[in-house]
C-alpha cells in the first residue's frame, strides 16, 4: 500500500499545483514560485536536474564548473 499511497499523493500535489496556476496551470506556479521563493525552487531544481560529474567525460568538452540561472520577468527586470 505504501507505493499506492505515495503515488496518490503525488497526484495529488501537480493538481494543485495545476489549480494554483489558474490558466497558466502548473508552469505559472512554478514560475511564481521561483519569483517569490528562489531559495526553495533552486533547491527543487537541484533535485530534479540530473547529476552530472566531470569523471568520464570528454576532455574536450568538460561540463561546466558553474552552472548560472537567470530568473528573467517578461519585462526585462530582473
């Protein structure tokens, strides 16, 4: 049952985040979430984005050190 009940929950949450995006739906939440509360999302993000590291990789073109995320509002405005 434990799976069944994880899996319910799941749902559970991208339907609300769904609602609480009104007709942006889930992508608008997000998105005022990572305006209201980038600390948070960035931490979401991280654990959502594969893991990648430096060992295996070609030498020619090493993954970067760095990884740098601009939140842009349409506007321009940071």
């Amino acid at each position: 049952m434990p799976n069944k009940t994880t899996a319910l929950l799941k749902d559970a949450i991208l339907q609300a985040a769904e609602k609480a995006g009104g007709e942006g739906g889930m992508v608008a939440y997000l998105t005022q979430q990572a305006e209201d509360n980038p600390g948070p999302f960035m931490a979401l993000l991280g654990k959502v984005l594969p893991i990648q590291t430096m060992h295996g990789s070609d030498p020619d073109n090493p993954l970067p050190g760095v990884i740098t995320l601009n939140i842009v509002k349409p506007d321009g405005a940071a």
